[in-house]
C-alpha cells in the first residue's frame, strides 16, 4: 500500500519534533500579520501585507501627483476647477481645453509609460536576478531606439510609424539578445552581458544613423531621444493605455511563476512550472510592455532599471513585487513629467532628462552601498 | 572479508539517538513492491556530452535508495533525469505506469519532489515564505493559499525541526539549518516520492547525520526516498537500496551487505581498500588502502 506523503506529514510531523510545539503557537500570530488572505468561493488571494500598503500608498501619491499635474501650468486652476474641466463641467472653455486636451492625455500616458517601465524592469531583474538586468541596460530600450531613428532618419516617416519601428527595434534587439545568450537554457548573467554587448552595438549604430541625418532630422530625433511626452495627444495616451491593460495581467498572472523561477530552474521545474516556456512569455511581455512605452514616450531613462529596485526595497517583498514596481514606475514618471514642465517654466524638459539625472544619483547610490556592504 | 553481514542490532552507545539501533533491522525486500519510479535505457547528457547510456533502473517504492559512486559517474544526471529536469535522448522514465512526461508538470510536482543541488533563496526571505514556496503545485492563480497549505507548511516546518526558524531569514542561517529548511519546503511539497541530491555535500558530520536521519525517518512513514551523495560510510548506514554507478551505468544495486565488495569499491572507484566494521550499525566502512611513506608499516600483510 501507498501512503501518501501528504497525510504522514500532516499528521506526524509535529509531534516528530518535540521541540518545534511551543515556538510553532507563539509564531502563528506574527505569521498571520505578514499576510492577507483574501477568501470567496474557491477564490482565495494571498497577499503580504507590507506589499498590499505600499501598493496604496503609491498610487495615492501617483493619483495626487496626476491631480497636481492637472492642475498646475500656465493657466494655473484649483482643484475643484480641475476636477469640473475633466469632466465637462464648468464654464471655462479654455480650462477645459487644457485640461481635456493637454494635462489628461500627458498625465495618462505619463502613468501608464511608468507603470509598464517599471513592471519591464521587474521582470527582466528578475529573469536574471540581477538589478543591471533591466531592458534600458540590456539593448531593448536601444534596439526600440534604434527602430524609431531609422523611421525618423531613412525614412522620414511620421509618429504612427516611428512608434512602429520603436516595437520592432525593440523586439528585433530582444530576439537577438535572447538568441545569443541562449544556451540550454537562460542563464541571468549571459542574459545582462550579451544584452550589454548589444546595447553597445545598437548605440554605435544609433549614433552613426544621427551623424549622417540631415539637421532637421537629427533636430528630431535628439528630441525623440531623450524621451519625452511633451507632445502627447489622446491617441499616444490611448494606445499605451489600451497595451498597458493587456499586458499588465500577463505579467501580474506569469509573476507568480517568475517568482518560482528565481529559486533556480531546476527547483522550479521540480515545483511544476514549464521553466523554459514560462520564460519566453515573460520574456515576451516584458519586452512588449517596454516597446509599448518607448513607442509612446520614447526611452525615458532609468525608470525600469529604478522602479522595481525602490519597490522593493519599500515591501521588502520576497516576490517579485511586480504590482508595486509598476506603481512605482507611473508615480516615477508622473512626478519627473511635472518637474519636467515646471523646472524651467515656459521651457518645456523632456521627462527622460529629468528621470535620467535622478536615475543616475540613485545609480550611484545604489553602487556605493553595495560596495560598501560587501566591498569586492 | 569481502562480504559484511548487515544484520547486527546495536544497543548503541549510552544514551545516544534511538534511531540508530533500529536503523538495520530490516526493511522489507526491495523487488517486492512495484517501483512507482522507473527509468529504461535512458540516455541522457548536456550538449554533445553523453553521460548516461542505455541505462535501466527502478526505484523501489518506500526504501531509502542512495546512490554512490566516482565524480561525475552521472549520479546526479540520472536524478535530474529521474525527475524530469532533463529530457532523455533515448529511453523512457515512468512514473506509476505512465511515461513521466504525459502527466502535466503541476501532477508530477504532486508526486515526486527534487531538491536540487544549489537552490537559491530569494533576497529577502523568511524561512516560512521559503517553506511555503514548496505548495505551488497544490496552487492555482485563483486559489492561492488554502488552510492546508498552512497546514502542511507548518507540519514540514516541525518535521524538518526548523519552526522555530519560521521568522528568520533565509539568507542568515547557518549551512545546516539552511539545508533542513530547503527539506522543510521539499516535504511542503507533500510528494510521495522524494529525490535529494547530495544534500550532504558542504555540511559537518553531525548536519549529515541530521539529514541523513531525517530522510530515513521519512521512509519509515512510507516516503519512497533517492539521495545522491558521496560519504560513503554515511552511505552504507542508512541506505536501505544501494545504487553503485560508474562511468554512467549502474555497476551494482541492492541491499548494503549484498552489494558492497572491496572489489567493488576498487574497480569502481580506483581504490584499493579494506572493508571494516562499522562497530553500531555493522555495516561497512571503507578504508583506503594507500602506501603511506611516514605510517609504520604494520597492516601490511593481507
């Protein structure tokens, strides 16, 4: 006869150890603090509670940053006027205007651009468990770059198709850095040299592709560059809204396995999740989510490679904490976008120069104290 | 002396752990009950290497199988082929009566659990999230935490002796309490079979002792257990099925005493060497055998 394991564990294992009784009764109170779990039906959602607050947090302070941006400019309105003009109410057409065609199309977009960054990120950090694995450092960001300035350059085409060619730029660069680091399997740290490699490569090419543009062209494109959502109309808003509510429960659904994945494959797949398979979804998502956003806004510097880490270390989550990255990634972006209007007031920064500058102080942080703890 | 006779009941020192004395009364043949877990000429390897060759094995359900032998002899290969982590080039692995990769992953999860040789904890976190990593099979998307998921993460808490760990950090234990805690989430796993490779590699005599102990408690619940690993002595005493593997196939198989020959221990690992009495348990020991320049020549005539 077969016993099963379930029920010898169950029913042996505490009184197999003696010594396990007590602290077990006096531990099942902390236990039950760390997490909440949501239970109806057969549904039944675990989630830690530290992570479930910063969550909250974070996108009230998004939400407050969204209703600032809609409120401050040149035509400066208080909250309630803000508030009547983005709903139609209100008797000042130029309110409305402002608000309906100029601050909501930027703040929506600004929030959904940050939100899919910072979830890309999460999950190329992950894949690779490693902090610098994230699609700005890796090629992705470039290769969509890359796409975007041909169609700027060579072609001389329009925003619809230099979107188009940042999504394929992007997920050119990512097959070829998937395919070259690819060997039995993906390992993290092939995944963030080769990705490295082909980031230089793609820049060497972007920046002989703007030496030999005409100036207009060239004028275009540095705009284009350093990211921006100065520009942004209800249709760029619209199109990485609609990305971002497709994508973004893939990869909250794949992040469970992700998790998983970062015990190592073997465990993983001892654990019941099709590694390799699982994997390439990821990997596919992940770099749809940032060829969306760099479509949208081009490539906002940083955002992926910071948002996941400040996330984590604010739920100091086990997981993969995407959710809290993407929350991180739109108030990131959102509250960069504001300094970047009003810094300079009338003139306009683009929001990667802004995301860009405070991604490098906290690069450099964020350097400093790990060599400071574990100094190599 | 070639041969060890297995059976010696030890009363055991003084005082000492119990589980040693009755850790040779003898388990139940191991042919007799069918094998849930078998493999048939398999061929197995990385890249262009390959490893294992049209080898055949059955695992005998409820014993405690280690498997020994030389470095890279494809020990661990076969485990991981066992256990589906890697494809077979040829051959078949089945699991109770089906080839293992008709189940879905999650219904193989349920069945049978590997601890791989270097897991890797997350940064971060607590050894009950670790522990509690080993119920993913027994979870879904919509269904992500059930009282018998609490309910099995504290029971292999407790039976892995690590519960009052639970709050602790994975990253902060020790090598010997951090192996029991990746047991912990194996048994969470709740798998009627059990695959353990080198989980004593790295650690002292006494943690080997304490995990060696702990698989063979689990057997004696009904657990079928296969633990890869190299300490030979520790191999022989708690092995109720030995498996003796060389250059990718299985030189020898059964029960300690009928296998383990100083013949054998020489052809398979090079080694000319002695066989003694394991004074406990009865079982054999391995002595080298190695010309010595500085040690009195005393033992020289055999």
């Amino acid at each position: 006869m077969k016993v099963s394991g379930g029920a010898n564990v169950a029913t042996n294992g505490p009184a197999s150890s003696g010594s396990a009784s007590p602290s077990w009764a006096s531990r099942a109170g902390p236990t039950n603090r760390r997490h909440v779990v949501v239970r109806a039906g057969t549904l039944a959602l675990r989630f830690e509670r530290r992570a479930l607050i910063v969550g909250a947090v974070l996108m009230t302070a998004a939400a407050a940053v969204a209703a600032a941006a809609l409120m401050i400019g040149d035509y400066p309105l208080t909250p309630a006027q803000a508030l009547g003009s983005l709903f139609g109410f209100g008797d000042d057409p130029l309110a409305r205007y402002f608000v309906q065609n100029q601050r909501a199309p930027r703040v929506v977009a600004a929030a959904a651009v940050g939100a899919a960054l910072g979830m890309s990120g999460c999950v190329f950090q992950s894949i690779s468990d490693n902090p610098l694995g994230s699609p700005d450092v890796i090629g992705f960001t470039t290769g969509a770059a890359t796409g975007a300035l041909a169609q700027i350059i060579v072609f001389d085409a329009g925003p619809a198709a230099i979107s188009g060619g940042a999504v394929a730029g992007g997920f050119a660069a990512a097959t070829a850095v998937y395919l070259l680091a690819w060997r039995r399997g993906l390992a993290g740290f092939r995944l963030v040299l080769v990705g490295v490699g082909v980031a230089a490569l793609l820049q060497a090419c972007n920046a002989l592709l703007i030496v030999r543009a005409s100036l207009t062209a060239a004028q275009t494109a540095a705009v284009w560059l350093a990211g921006s959502l100065n520009a942004t109309t209800w249709t760029e808003a619209s199109l990485v809204t609609v990305a971002l509510a497709v994508l973004g429960p893939a990869a909250l659904t794949l992040s469970r396995p992700l998790g998983t994945l970062m015990m190592g494959d073997d465990l993983a797949a001892g654990l019941g999740v099709r590694v390799e398979r699982r994997r390439l979804e990821l990997v596919a998502v992940g770099v749809a989510l940032v060829c969306v956003a760099v479509a949208a806004a081009g490539p906002v510097a940083f955002v992926a490679l910071a948002a996941p880490q400040l996330a984590k270390r604010l739920t100091r989550t086990a997981g993969t904490g995407m959710a809290s990255a993407g929350s991180m990634g739109a108030l990131l972006v959102l509250a960069a976008d504001l300094v970047a209007q009003r810094i300079f007031a009338p003139t306009q920064l683009p929001v990667g120069v802004v995301t860009g500058s405070l991604g490098g102080v906290y690069l450099i942080w964020l350097l400093a104290r790990e060599w400071r703890r574990n100094p190599a | 002396m070639t041969r060890l006779s297995a059976k010696k009941p030890e009363p055991g020192p003084g005082g000492g752990r119990p589980d040693l004395a009755q850790q040779a009364t003898g388990p139940s043949p191991a042919s007799e009950r069918a094998a849930r877990l078998r493999g048939s000429g398999l061929a197995v390897g990385y890249g262009d290497r390959i490893v294992i060759e049209s080898l055949n094995v059955s695992i005998p359900t409820g014993e405690l199988t280690v498997i020994v032998g030389p470095n890279a002899c494809g020990k661990s290969t076969l485990l991981r082929a066992l256990a589906r982590m890697l494809p077979a080039r040829a051959g078949l692995v089945e699991l109770d009566g089906q080839p293992i990769g008709s189940y879905p992953p999650k219904d193989v999860a349920r069945r049978l659990g590997l601890l791989p040789q270097s897991p890797v904890a997350p940064d971060g976190i607590t050894v009950e999230d670790l522990v509690a990593r080993g119920r993913y099979p027994h979870q879904g998307l919509l269904r992500q935490w059930s009282k018998a998921d609490q309910e099995a993460v504290d029971a292999a808490l407790a039976r892995a002796g690590v519960a009052d760990l639970a709050p602790r950090m994975a990253g902060e234990l020790s090598g010997g309490q951090r192996q029991r805690v990746w047991l912990a989430m194996a048994l969470a796993q709740q798998t009627p079979i059990l695959l353990l490779d080198e989980p004593t590699t790295y650690l002292d005599i006494a943690h080997q002792v304490e995990v060696l102990s702990l698989a063979r408690g689990l057997r004696r619940d009904g657990y079928t257990v296969v633990v890869v690993m190299h300490e030979l002595a520790l191999a022989f005493r708690y092995a109720t099925h030995l498996i003796v593997m060389a250059a990718g196939s299985i030189v020898a198989q059964g029960a300690v005493s009928d296998v383990v020959t100083e013949d054998l221990i020489e052809s398979v690992y090079g080694l000319p060497c002695r066989l003694i009495e394991d004074p406990v348990t009865g079982r054999p020991i391995v002595v080298p055998l190695e010309e010595f320049p500085d040690a009195p020549a005393q033992d020289d005539a055999a």
